[in-house]
C-alpha cells in the first residue's frame, strides 16, 4: 500500500477511498481476487485424469498449501477447489 501511495504520490488512505469509489471494494481484496483469476482458470483445464491436483495447481501460482488457497477460493467461487478441479 505503501508503495502504491507513494508512486501516486497521495496517502494510503487516499489509495482506499480510490479503490472503495472506483471499484467497489479494498486494495486487498482487489489484490486477492487478481491472484484467485489465474488458479480458477488452471483449476478449470486442469486434467485430474492426466494427475493435475489442486495442491500442484497452488503451488504453481503461488500458495503455499491447498489451505492457504481455500477459504478465499471458496468465498469468492462459492465452493472448494477441488470441486472445480473435479467438476467442471
């Protein structure tokens, strides 16, 4: 955030207030939902039959683990990964 202020030379809370106007919702949220894009894109190609697996697929973009991944996965998707993985 800090960094974002600066570059636009405004304060943080000017960084919120502009994000919360224009787009309905926090930097971090915003942040999050940019990082869930391209692992529900690989979690919906993904061949479970060929052993793709939501873990492999989180590690790849970046979570640490599967439970890093699945509560924002689920809030933003309304189920778990592995049910997109599995389901598709």
């Amino acid at each position: 955030m800090a960094d974002i202020a600066a570059a636009a030379n405004v304060s943080i809370r000017a960084v919120q207030c502009a994000f919360r106007r224009h787009l309905n919702t926090t930097p971090m949220a915003y942040l999050r939902a940019v990082r869930l894009k391209p692992r529900h894109h690989a979690l919906l190609t993904a061949d479970p039959s060929r052993g793709a697996t939501v873990t492999d697929i989180a590690i790849r973009w970046g979570s640490t683990t599967t439970p890093a991944l699945r509560p924002d996965y689920r809030h933003t998707y309304g189920v778990n990964p592995r049910h997109t993985l599995h389901n598709r």
